[in-house]
C-alpha cells in the first residue's frame, strides 16, 4: 500500500474534534437492539445443563425422559454435534456440550429447547447424567507435575507426554546469563496475579434460526463475528456461504466474547431440530463459568541494571493457569514475554511461559490480554532497580527509553513512540516532584508505564487477505452509506467510520448511514479484540472514501474547469479552494459524480505490513504495525490498621497516535484505568480448594460477591491524551482500548510502597492481602517511608515544576 | 452466597425468579403444573386455578396496559417478554446490576426484584416512557446524556437513566459525591463513571433552570 502523508490538523474538519457517538439517541431512549431484545415468531427457549463435577466420565445420559415433555421441541448431547471448536485453529479443544468427559464445573453437557425459558429450566431436571468421577487438578503446579497415574485435562498429544501443557514457550534474545552475571545490580522477585473476568453487563446471548431448506441465521452478542461464522459451518458442518451472522450491538465485551462459545452451536443446532428459532440467554452465574477472563500468572523475575541505571538483561519465568480448554492460551503464553520489551530497551531477554490446564474456566483474553499481568511483575521489578541505583523512578524510565523508528530486543519494529511526552505530562500533572517520598506516611504515589499492540498483524487462521473491509456507497440524496463488518462493542467504531466518511466526502455527520454487523452484507473484519480496529477499520475506511472523494472531485473539477485536487468538500458543500464563494451542493456534486462514472460506490481494505518482525519461530506474535504507550501515576492512601486502600487519583497520559474523537479516547483511557483500578484492589476470579469442600466450584459466581467498583469506588481520573502522529494509522492514530489499562496496577503497587514502604507482589491489594502484609513488614520493622533516592529530600524550590512541551 | 446456590444446575432451584416462586408457594406450585401439563405457561392459563386474576391492568408510562402475568412473574419480565418494552435490560436477574432500574411511583427500583403483581395500582415508567409523548422530546436526563456523551457500550445506559431520573425529581441540587451515592446500585463495567457523574450533573443543572 503507497502511504500519502497525514492531512495536518489544520485540513481536518471533524477529525480531532469532540463528536457524538452515532447510536448515541438510540442507546439514550433505549431503542438500542441487543441481541436478547430480538424476538422472532414462534422463537422457543434453550437451556444448557451443566457439569457439577470438576473432573468427571460422562458415563450415560439419558434424555428420554426431558424430550417426553409437551412443549420440549428438542434435547441435544454431545454426540450430536462431534466436532471440537476453538479459535486457535491449532488448539481446538472443545465440543459444544462435552462427550466423554467433564472438565469443569459449569462445562456443557446437554442442552434443550422448549416453549419458554421456565420449561426449558425444568427440563433440565429431566436429563440424567451418569458420571464417573475423576482426581481433579486445581492448582498449576499440580497440574505441571502430573505424571499420568490419575487422567490428565486432555490427552497427551504425544505418548508420555503431560497433558496438562497445552503450550510452553522459551526465547531468548542476547546472552542473558552472561549479561545478567556482569550487572551491578540484580533484582529478583516472586509475582502472583490472580485471575479476574470481565463481567460485561450483558450476558451472553445468542439466536438460531435454521430456515428449513440449507440456511443458517444465528444472531449472537459476539466480538468475532467472522470467526464465529467461519467455526459455525466448519462444526455443524454447513457450508458457510449459506450461513448469516448477525450481530446487534454488544453490551459490553472486554475479550469475553472473542471466541464462539457453546450457546451458539447449541442454539443452531437445537434450531436445526426442532424447525423453529431458539434463543439462549447465560443467566449471570453461566456467565462466570463461561469466562475467558485473565489467566493467573505465577511470575519469577531477574531483572539487571548498571550503577547508571541502565538495564541490561531481564529473565522471566512464568506459569499460566489456564482452567480447561485452551480458548486463546497458545497467544496468551506468546504475549506474556513478547509485549514486555518497550517502552524500555534492554540488551538481553529471555522468558520461559508455560500455560497449563486445570479442572477450572478457561482462562482467555481480558482487555491487555497476556501482557497485563507481566507489566504488574516488570514495573514493580523497574521500581526497585530505580530504588536500587537511587534514582527517581521517571529519571530510571527516561534512561531506558527505547526510542522511536527502532526495533525492540525481540526484533518488533516500532515507528511512532510517545512514551516520553507521557512520563513527562503525568509528572507535571500529578506534581511528583513535590510528592514522591514527601508525602506523610500512609501516603503515596507510583508511577508505571507500558506500551500495547495496535492489532495483531496476522489473523488467527493463516490467510493473506485483508484485516479489515468498508464498502461505501454515495446516494443521490447526499446520503453517504457505509457498510461495516465491525464490531461495536461500545468502543465507538460504527462512529468512527462514520466520522471518516463525513471527513473525507464533506458531508454532515447526520448524513452517513452505517449499516453493520451482518455476514450477508458487509465486507469481513476480523473483529473487535487486539485493540486492531481504530488502526485496521480506520484506514479501510480512509481507503473507501478516498477513492470516492476523488471521483467527485474529479467531475466537480470538470465541471468548473479547474484540477480536481482544488476542489474542497467539507460540510456539505463543494468549493473551489481558491474562491472558497464558488460552491455547490455536496447533493449536486454527487449527482455530476454519478453522472459522469455510473453508480457511486468503493471498497476499501486495509492489510498489515509483513517485515515488521523477526524471522523466529513465535516472531509473528506479538507483532503490530504500531504500538500505543502509557504511562500513569497513582497517588494512594493506605490505612495500616485496617489494610484499606484508597486510590485518591489516578493520571493517565496515553500516546493514541492520533485522537480522532478525543471524547472516545479519553472513555476509553478512563475505562481502562478503572478496569485496571477493579483489579487492583478488589476482583478476584477463585475457587474452591478441596479443604473448603466443592473442591472446583466458582467462589462468587455473582456481581455482589465477585466485586466490581461503583460509581462510589471508582477514583478520579485525569486523562492526558499524547499524540505522536503514527505514520501508518489513520490520520496518524494508534490505540486506545487497551493499553492504558497496563500501568494502573503497577502504578498502584508503587505508590503502595511510597506509602508504607511495603511491597505488594501479590494481586489483589485487598485489605486481607495488604493487613498480613502490614503485619509482616511491621514485625521486621521494615513499615515505614523509603528514603528518598540519595538520601536528599529535594525541596520544591530546587525542583520546579517541568514545563510541558506536548500532550493536552 | 451458599455453596449449592452457585451450581449451574442448581439454578433451577435457588435462582432468585425460583425464589420468588417459592415465597408465592401456592401459585408457584399450580404454575408449574401449568407450565409441565399444558406446555406452555401461557397456553395453560386456563388450567390454572386463579388464572383469572392474572389478566391484570398495569399503569405503564402513563397508559393502561391489559396483560396475563404469571403470579410468580418479575416486572423485568412482563415488561421485556410480555409488552415488548426492551429498553429495560437484565443483566443478571438477582438485584446486583441494576440495568433493569425502572421507576415505580417515581422511585428507582429493580424491575428483576419487583413481582409484576406488586405494581397493581402504581405507575411504572420505563426508559420509553421518559420522552415527552406529544412531541417526542428528550426527557432533562437523556439530553442530559446526549449532550456529556456519556455511556460506551450503553447496555447499562436505560438503568442509569432511571436511576438519575429518580435523582433529580428527589434532589436537583446534588454534590457530585450525592450523585455518585444516588447512582451506586447502577453497575457499568465500561467504567464510564466520570461521564455518567457528568450525565447527572448536567441534568441536576437542566431541571435547576426549568
């Protein structure tokens, strides 16, 4: 793809600017469309009966009795649909209700489909499951150490192999050992985070309806419609040119719904038998069951540094716990080494992840998928080498700063780079310099940074065509249509091509139309996940509209005699831009266009560039066309009575390229600290040990006990928006979905120590955690203020404020 | 929560709609039956004893509604499955999210927590009925909303939208920690706090100069 350069600032019209959202009347009235606000005629109820065991032999089940029931239009087992789903081709793993065996509590044995929801629940009672139980593995290290006498979470995929594994990962970029022995400094910590889900508020939800003749239909609240489609015919063996996705808006996703998941087999297949649409909607607790959500991270770190403060060598070792199925683990154990090498350079690295399985939910992708957890380990681990060499934690990061239009250790091409601007302006906005080791005791501030992908570059099965699609079509009237296959899931992106549209064919926003999220019109995206679809959709998008701007231009230009890059289309008007009183219509501008090149429409796609990584094995993953930076600070208070921690403020300076709507960034940058914020201090995705009894079963499988902050405990959040100008993304923008969610929790455990000179290496930061803490610091005496770096509390006076030199 | 609360399958007997029938016992019992003999819940009325006192009047955004309710049914319910009005969500159907928020008599209740026959005799607003219904015109709050941009992926949105309906009637005055207390039944995992505090305020100041 040739590059033009951006459009400045000052060319844009819209782009930049504060704009509502386009569904923003629908989802203020309620007239927004969820997927469990479609009714179709004659729609009957599924229900999916699910394993009470952790580990268990399907021995017999017996259905007869459930599909006697009037008003049971059809019971479904796993023999009826005998083909393994999964959305990594390589790891598929999972049969849309289990055959042979159980592997959670809460896994898919049957499922059916009624008159109504409360028949459907009754019917459940009436399929009797004859299991076998089996030794369940609960903890990773268990999991790892199995020697095959008691059956392993799936078969070994050689003889004497441990089934457990479903994916381990050693690289090694530079010679860390030797690095790591000629360091001044070495610093080694033990990191545990615990999982968490993403609790979208709407449930997962899907509809079937199987029109009798060969064509499938299936409406579900999915982030990957495409990859949805693609496993629907490859597992109910259809062919996929007959089947239709449709997807309403999205209540909310954060990588919950980025994979197909057993309701919607089950809804096509029950469809299928029983001739009329079904619906499934998960109650909250299938929800918990059905997670995906952030795998816990067992992490052992050494990390090196010279006397000047300059890192040299980082070696990671890493356990996933992935509950039982492999969802997106294999990526998952990929990003937990790959993501971690900038914003900071390093001479050497080496990580050795292992993702094992256990009789738990599987663990998948939650917003920062598989770097999440490590930056928590690397930041902390950046923070006391800063201690170590006394030097203030920014200065450390400045020094180590990679740089822009580099390549990191591990050979990931980066271009634009931000990361500075973003130290610099939560620095100045939190006032660190007067805080930092300054502030009374119980008091503190942290600081973290981070940088994220802005998608993927290669889809999840192997292919050469493009990541993302837009068709547009200009009518007559002045109305512009777009056609998206995106996924809306809250983020903005019906909105955004919107925008884009109105930029470049000069029409009011009101104008543009976008019709979206169904297979049988739109072109394919990929799908909301990987923070890809501002980079991939946006330029689609731009590509589209080019091309129909410069037909207009074109017969406007031929009309007034003039060269068609002098005429300028903004607002509704076409002009001349050196006598800007010479206009027309955009209405008539269109119908010149149309007259002279026949029916106006284009496509556009956008591809990623395929030299932006190293040639090893695992290389691709990880690799993006661009990379978003974060930095944040937090200033806490802790309580060391009580280990309460308020979290009064958190900054948030997030590099987004380019911020086409800045009020949808900074919702994004806002809800990512928040996300980050929850899990900090208070979610915790655990589960029964054996000891407590139901060894297996999901602790809180509730929004009351599963804690997610309020509107009460949510801190306030400053949100500096750095623009580097990416020199691929649209307009010059990146991301902004996921990474500033990073450095909230690191930032947080810092300013813990700045506080009370404790360090917390293990998530969450919730009073059980913080008191024994407290109480062990307190009995080694360690409980107090840190000493300021140099041992020289720096006076306001002789550190004034920096001024700022970008950001806003 | 009690362990056997947290099965999956246990759910047909401790979830909180099964809870209520349980407290509603007579009627709980004959509905069952209702639902297993004559198939469906509402195919069956006939058969079931006192079914005609489920064909009720509800007040609903000013209109008089005729509806069959179950006696067992949630408020949530008859208003999504059985009047159609979707606005109101659920979201978790236990009283934890309050995307189902809706008003009863002006006060901000949870529609999945309310049994439909409790609301006999009380007007319910929901977020359809907040528009004005002669001209069409956005309610304080939903300008309110359109005007701060606030809510992401706005399946909390109609519950919200209650909630701080509710607010301003009763205090359109609030400090934003007022508002941030009068909102804290209302879950968004988008985590747009900062926008939605915006939303109210906004409101509070719209209603302040009517």
């Amino acid at each position: 793809m040739i590059r033009k350069p951006h459009k400045d600032k000052s060319d844009l019209t819209l782009i930049g600017t504060p704009m509502r959202k386009i569904e923003g009347l629908d989802k203020a009235t309620g007239r927004a469309l969820f997927t469990d606000d479609i009714v179709l005629p004659g729609m009957l109820h599924g229900k999916i009966l699910r394993s009470p065991h952790p580990h268990a032999r399907i021995v017999a089940i017996d259905v007869s009795e459930a599909e006697a029931l009037e008003g049971v239009h059809a019971v479904i087992t796993g023999g009826d649909i005998p083909i393994k789903y999964g959305i990594i081709p390589w790891t598929a793993d999972e049969y849309p209700l289990c055959i042979d065996r159980v592997r959670y509590i809460g896994d898919a044995v049957a499922a059916v489909a009624a008159v109504d929801e409360d028949l459907a629940i009754r019917a459940l009672e009436f399929i009797h499951v004859e299991y076998e139980e089996l030794p369940a593995f609960l903890d990773p290290y268990e999991s790892l150490a199995a020697d095959g006498s008691t059956p392993y979470v799936h078969e070994p995929k050689k003889e004497g192999g441990n089934g457990n594994v479903t994916k381990q990962v050693c690289l090694e970029f530079g010679e860390v050992d030797d690095v790591m022995a000629g360091s001044d400094i070495v610093v080694e910590g033990e990191y545990f985070f615990e999982g968490s889900t993403h609790a979208a508020i709407e449930p997962h939800c899907a509809i079937g309806l199987w029109d009798g003749v060969g064509k499938l239909t299936v409406w579900s609240a999915t982030q990957v419609p495409h990859y949805l489609h693609r496993e629907l015919a490859r597992v109910l063996e259809l062919d996929p040119a007959r089947i239709r996705v449709i997807q309403p808006l999205v209540g909310g996703a954060f990588g919950g719904k980025s994979e197909p998941f057993d309701l919607e087999f089950c809804v096509a297949k029950l469809s299928m038998l029983a001739a009329r649409p079904v619906k499934i909607l998960y109650t909250r607790e299938e929800v918990f069951y059905a997670h995906r959500g952030r795998h816990p991270f067992h992490m052992n770190y050494r990390m090196g540094c010279t006397e000047e403060g300059k890192l040299t060598s980082v070696n990671a070792e890493i356990v996933l716990d992935g509950g039982a199925y492999a969802s997106f683990g294999l990526v998952t154990t990929y990003y937990a080494g790959q993501l971690l090498c900038a914003p900071y350079s390093m001479s050497a690295y080496r990580f050795d992840s292992t993702r094992v399985y256990t009789n738990k939910p599987a663990c998948g992708p939650k917003r920062g998928h598989g770097s999440v957890q490590p930056r928590f380990a690397f930041e902390v681990q950046i923070d006391k080498l800063a201690e170590r060499v006394d030097l203030d934690p920014f200065e450390f990061r400045r020094r180590n700063f990679i740089g822009s239009n580099t390549r990191t250790v591990n050979q990931l091409r980066i271009t634009s780079n931000g990361f500075l601007e973003c130290l610099e302006s939560v620095e100045r906005a939190s006032r660190w310099r007067r805080k930092f080791r300054q502030l009374p005791f119980g008091r503190g501030v942290g600081v973290a940074g981070s940088t994220y992908i802005s998608g993927t570059n290669y889809p999840i099965y192997p292919n050469d065509m493009p990541h993302s699609g837009v068709q547009m079509q200009v009518d007559r009237s002045g109305r512009v249509s777009v056609f998206s296959g995106a996924s809306e899931i809250g983020q903005g992106c019906d909105s955004m091509v919107a925008y884009i549209a109105a930029e470049e064919l000069g029409v009011p926003l009101e104008y543009v139309r976008v019709l979206r999220g169904d297979t049988d019109f739109t072109p394919v995206d990929l799908g909301a996940y990987s923070s890809r679809v501002t980079f991939m959709l946006g330029n689609a998008a731009i590509d589209a509209a080019t091309k129909l701007r410069e037909m207009v231009q074109q017969a406007v230009a031929g009309e007034w005699k003039i060269e068609a890059n002098e005429v300028l289309l903004a607002g509704g008007i076409a002009m001349w831009a050196s006598d800007t009183e010479r206009q027309m219509p955009i209405r008539e501008a269109f119908n010149l266009a149309e007259a002279r090149f026949g029916t106006l429409g284009a496509t556009g796609w956008y591809n990623t560039p395929k030299d932006v990584h190293g040639d090893y094995r695992g290389g691709t993953i990880g690799a993006s066309p661009a990379y978003s930076f974060t930095a944040h600070v937090a200033e806490v208070e802790v309580d060391v009575e009580t280990g309460v921690v308020e979290v009064e403020k958190i900054w948030v300076a997030h590099d987004c390229g380019r911020a086409l709507n800045p009020v949808l960034v900074e919702g994004q940058m806002e809800g990512s600290a928040y996300m980050g914020f929850g899990e900090a201090l208070m979610e915790e995705q655990i589960f029964k040990s054996p000891e407590q009894g139901r060894a297996g079963l999901h602790n809180a499988p509730s929004l009351l006990d599963y804690r997610i902050p309020t509107s009460l405990d949510t801190p306030e959040f400053e949100s500096l928006i750095v623009e580097s100008i990416d020199p691929e993304g649209p307009y010059g923008a990146k991301e902004a979905g996921e990474g500033p969610l990073h450095p909230s929790i690191p930032a947080i455990a810092n300013a813990i120590y700045d506080a009370i000179g404790v360090r917390m290496d293990k998530l969450p930061f919730s009073p059980p955690n913080m008191w024994r803490a407290i109480e062990e610091a307190r009995e080694v005496g360690a409980l107090g203020k840190p000493a300021f770096p140099g041992g020289l509390p720096v006076t306001p006076e002789a550190a004034p404020a920096r001024s700022m030199s970008s950001g806003s | 929560m009690g362990e056997a609360e947290s099965i999956g399958l246990l759910e047909t007997k401790y979830s909180r709609r099964n809870f209520i029938k349980g407290v509603i016992a007579v009627g709980a019992t004959a509905s069952s039956a209702g639902y297993f003999i004559g198939g469906s819940g509402l195919l069956g009325a006939q058969s079931v004893p006192g079914a005609a006192e489920r064909l009720i009047t509800l007040n609903v955004n000013g209109q008089q509604r005729r509806v069959d309710v179950l006696p067992n049914e949630t408020l949530a319910m008859t208003l999504r499955y059985r009047l159609n009005l979707t606005g109101t969500k659920l979201g978790c159907d236990r009283a934890e999210c309050g995307a189902c928020t809706v008003l009863i008599d002006g006060v901000n209740r949870y529609g999945c927590s309310t049994l439909t026959h409790q609301v006999r005799g009380s007007s319910v607003t929901t977020i359809e009925g907040l528009e004005n219904p002669d001209t069409g015109e956005l309610s304080l709050v939903q300008q309110a909303v359109i005007d701060e941009g606030g809510f992401q992926c706005a399946f909390c949105a109609p519950g919200f939208i209650m909630s701080m309906t509710a607010m301003v009637n009763e205090n359109p005055n609030p400090t934003r920690a007022e508002a941030a207390h009068a909102l804290s039944g209302n879950l968004c995992r988008c985590g747009d706090y900062h926008k939605i505090l915006n939303c109210a305020m906004r409101a509070a100041e719209l209603a302040r100069s009517v």
